[in-house]
C-alpha cells in the first residue's frame, strides 16, 4: 500500500500506481506521503464506494475516509446505497480515530441528520454545491439543476478518456436519446459540439465526452454531461454557498432538537401482524409519527 503513514518522501502516484496497488481506478486518483500531508498541515481523505476499498483506506492510515453511496452525482465508485454502507465503514473505523464523511443524496438538513445518526462525523456535498451562485457550471447547467428530478447511472459519457468509470447523470432529453449507446462507442470520432476552457486551456467538447459545461462553454450545453445526484429534486433555487452551509446546520439543528430529543419509542403490536412504533416526546403522543413492519 503506498500511501501509509508508514511511507517516507514525497510523490504524488498516478491513477495506475493506485489501481496496481488495489486500489480501483475511481476511488483514489492520487496518493501521497502523510508524513509530507502532516508537515503541510494536510489532511489525507480518500473517498470509498464500498468496504474492501475502506479496509485499504484504514490500513493505509488515511485521516478521513468518505463514503460514497449509488446515490451520488459525477462518478460513482459503489454499488451500495449510502445508509446500507455507511454503518459498516463506521463500525469497521470505530477503532482508528478515522474521521468517516458520508456523500451521496444529500443536500439538506435531513440527509446530514440521517448520516450523523447512522454514525458519520460529517457530511460531503457535490450537486447541492453545483447549484450555487459561486459554481462555476454553466448557467444553463445550473438551471437544469433546479428544473430536473431525476438521474440515471450509466456510462454513456467519457469512456475513452476514463473507461470503466461509471457516472450518474441527470436525465436530460439528450441522455434519453443517447442512453443505449453501442458499447463500442466513445467520445472519440464524435462530431465536436461545443468548446471549453479548462485550466487555461481551449478545448473542443466532442459528444459524449465527460466535460461537464463550465462557464467558458459554448456550444450545444444541452447535449453535454451533466452530473447529478439522486436528490437533485430537492433542490430547488441557486443560492450563495454560505447560505447552503447556514442552511445546513440550521435544519440538522433543528431536526435534532424537534425529532430525537426527549423521544421515547415504545413498540407496539397491533392487529396484521404489523408493529406500531409510538413515539412520544415529552410524554405528548406524536400519532402521525410510527413505523410498520411486517
Ligand atoms: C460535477 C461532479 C463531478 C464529480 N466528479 C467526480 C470524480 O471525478 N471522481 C469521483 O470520485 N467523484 C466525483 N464526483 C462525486 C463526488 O465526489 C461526491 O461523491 C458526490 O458529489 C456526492 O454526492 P452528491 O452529488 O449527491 O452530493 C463528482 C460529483 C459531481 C457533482
């Protein structure tokens, strides 16, 4: 494993090291050395799709991992939803002092809630900081954003560059056309659609590349990728960046204070083999409140 705290010198690793070394191609695009991270007053934080990539994570000695459900937009390493896996890298850390991040399907104050609740120290947020005023995606792409609810996983978009990368994406009408691509195909040969400036540097934008539309774009943006998680619906304005934060830790404070605090639940059977679950605060019955299970 390369990127121990066990390792000296410094030198970032190619996507090839990392995928020789176990680790899968998506997950870690570079590692480098902790002792030179800690000198910079770094942190060293690898994102994991499931728990054999976590257990690599822990060894290694990472300071964070984040967890990655199916849920998330962009590339998406796992198969497993967020709330199935996320216990289990919780659980499997509990003794390192690793910082464990939830992301996938999560924008608000009820997802951070959520993901503290099954035992994560914090949350990570791609689509819901995408949608913001200090984004840097496209206007049009930001506007998508707030119109579209919903998002498939495939692999349609950038397979020559980054094959074997699976992506989710929101489900626009060119998605929709396109979304059966012949395995063989790839962005390469493809008509050129647009252009882009990335780093300074001028780009073409060929169909079905993995180039998001930035501001620099131009072109046909609605028929280039765009990446989004699944609770994308729930986003509904583009707001600053600060007010996504502010909102955040007042709804997770809220939801705290108003759904688990002085909570009882008492388990009740009741008639269809099904059980009630009575959930009283502050001894008042909250009757709307109950969970079935057959
Ligand atoms: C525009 C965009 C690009 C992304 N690109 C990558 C990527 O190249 N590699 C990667 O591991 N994850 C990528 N992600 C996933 C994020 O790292 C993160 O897991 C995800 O955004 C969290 O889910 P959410 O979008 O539902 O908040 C990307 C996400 C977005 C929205």
């Amino acid at each position: 494993m390369a990127a121990s705290r066990r390792t000296g010198g410094w030198g970032w690793r190619s996507d090839k090291q990392a995928r020789d070394d176990g680790l899968t191609y998506n997950s870690v695009s570079t590692w480098c050395s902790h002792t030179q991270l800690t000198a910079r007053r770094s942190f060293f934080v690898v994102q994991v799709g499931n728990l054999e990539e976590a257990a690599k994570a822990k060894e290694a000695c990472v300071d964070g991992i984040i967890v990655q459900g199916r849920e998330a937009g962009g590339h998406v390493i796992g198969q497993e939803g967020l709330l199935p896996l996320l216990p289990k890298v919780v659980d499997l850390v509990s003794d390192s002092g690793i910082a464990v991040i939830a992301a996938g399907g999560i924008v608000d104050g009820r997802g951070y809630a959520a993901a503290l609740a099954v035992g994560a120290h914090g949350v990570c947020l791609g689509t819901r900081f995408l949608a913001s005023e200090e984004s840097f995606a496209h206007p049009l792409y930001k506007k998508r954003l707030i119109e579209m609810n919903s998002t498939d996983y495939t692999n349609v978009f950038g397979r020559a560059r980054w094959p074997g990368a699976p992506h989710r994406v929101l489900k626009t009408p060119f998605y929709v056309q396109w979304k059966n691509l012949a395995d063989q195909e790839t962005e390469e040969n493809q008509p050129i659609i647009g252009h882009t400036i990335i780093h300074g540097v001028h780009r073409d934008v060929r169909r079905f590349a993995g180039t998001v539309p930035n501001a620099t774009t131009t072109g046909d943006i609605d028929s280039m990728v765009m990446y989004a998680g699944q609770a994308v619906g729930l986003i509904t304005e583009i707001i600053p960046a600060s007010e996504v934060i502010n909102r955040l830790i007042d709804e997770v404070q809220h939801v705290i204070r108003e759904r688990f605090s002085d909570c009882q639940l008492r388990p009740k059977p009741n008639k269809d083999s099904a059980w009630l679950v009575d959930v009283k605060r502050s001894g008042q019955s909250l009757s709307k409140e109950f969970i079935c299970c057959m």
